[in-house]
C-alpha cells in the first residue's frame, strides 16, 4: 500500500489506504456505471450543460476513482480532470484515459487556484468524510469556483447516526467507514458554504443498491455565512 498523507487526518489515510488495496478489482466492477442508469447520466448531463453555459473554466471530478465519469463529462464537451486521494486509482484512470489528466489530491484541500474551476462534481466520495471535515471540503468547492459555478453531488442517503465500517472487500483487508446523510444535512452545509441549492434529486435503489441516492445541484452565488 502506499504511503502515509504527511499530516493528514486518520480517515484520509485510511481512504486512501483502502482504495489502494481494492483499485484493480473496484475498477472494473464499475466501469462506465452511469450507462446502466439513466437518471443518474441525465442529471451529469444536466450539470455539464449548466458548467458549458456559464463559460470555458474546467470542471474538476473530486474522488474521480477509475475516471469513467471524468472521461464521461469529457464525451459532453465539458473540460474536466479527476482528482483522487488514492494514487493507484489514479494510475488507473491515467491508463484507462490518457487523454486526460489525473491528480492525487484531497476534497478537504485541492491543489488548485481560487475561482478557476466552473464546477465540481463528487459522486460518492463525501460519504468517506466524517461530518466535521465536510464543512471544510464544501469550502474548498466554493473557493476553486467560479461565481456562478456549479457543484453535482451524489451520495448514498440515509440516518446520520447510521454508519458503516468495512474491514474487508474483494478479499483484502482494509478500514474504509462510510457517513450517511440525509439531503437536508447536506444542503444545510452547502449553504453555510456559500453554495445555493439549485435540484434535489432523490431516487429509490436499483436492484443492486439498498439505499437510497441523493443528488444535490448547487450553484456558487455567495460568500460563506
């Protein structure tokens, strides 16, 4: 596995860790998902429609995995890139996508410059977040965006005091926790962040999910409260 975050929080790690134990095996278990789910793919498309009006800036896909959806905004016209905290799903999507740029980084503190990004897309990556650090990842959304860009999150949906810890997954040892939310938590925060709720979106599980999806549209329009 690869090695420690310098000064990073112990669930960065641990995520990290994790997502480098499982890369190979959860890559291709989810290669191009979105085509299999049509609502999903419209409401990226919707995003990325939103992202092309208000401009040329890029659009960066935080906890980007194997950069099936990066590659995917790309196929839209969208000028995207993925930014994973794990270093072996990065060299995958890398050589799955070498068109396109890959970089290890963390929601909680992006490697990038102030309002340069027209949109920040995180598909089931907050729910490894506990709930004090959220906060501070919504800020760094709001201060790599553009006034007027836009966030697409989704996340699994459920009770705040529902957790879940894996210790083991495609047959490797790991410590992966994942956080429920309800969507009003999660608009709760976005708006403290300065971000302004724009679509909910809560759809019933497929066959293969047993929880309910979130998807959140929200737009830059203020600063944080």
């Amino acid at each position: 596995m690869s090695s420690e975050i310098p000064g990073a929080p112990g669930f960065l790690n641990d995520t990290r860790a994790a997502y480098d134990a499982i890369a190979r095996p959860y890559s291709e278990q989810l290669a191009d998902w979105l085509s299999g789910r049509p609502l999903d793919l419209a409401l990226v498309t919707a995003f990325a429609e939103l992202v092309r009006q208000g401009g040329t800036a890029p659009v960066a896909d935080v906890g980007s995995g194997p950069g099936n959806v990066t590659a995917r905004l790309d196929a839209l016209g969208v000028p995207a890139f993925g930014v994973d905290v794990s270093p072996r799903m990065v060299a995958l999507a890398r050589e799955a996508h070498p068109h396109l740029r890959f970089h290890v980084g963390s929601m909680t503190s992006l490697d990038l410059p102030d309002e340069t990004l027209g949109g920040v897309l995180a598909l089931y990556s907050v729910i490894h977040v506990p709930d004090d650090h959220l906060p501070a990842a919504f800020a760094e959304f709001h201060r790599v965006l553009v006034p007027g860009g836009h966030v697409l999150l989704g996340f699994q949906s459920g009770d705040e005091e529902d957790r879940l810890h894996l210790s083991e997954r495609f047959g490797q040892e790991i410590s992966l926790d994942y956080h429920w939310r309800t969507p009003d938590t999660v608009v709760e925060m976005l708006v403290k962040a300065g971000l302004r709720l724009h679509a909910r979106v809560l759809r019933e599980p497929d066959e293969d999910e047993t929880r309910p999806r979130a998807y959140l549209l929200a737009q830059k329009v203020s600063r944080p409260r």
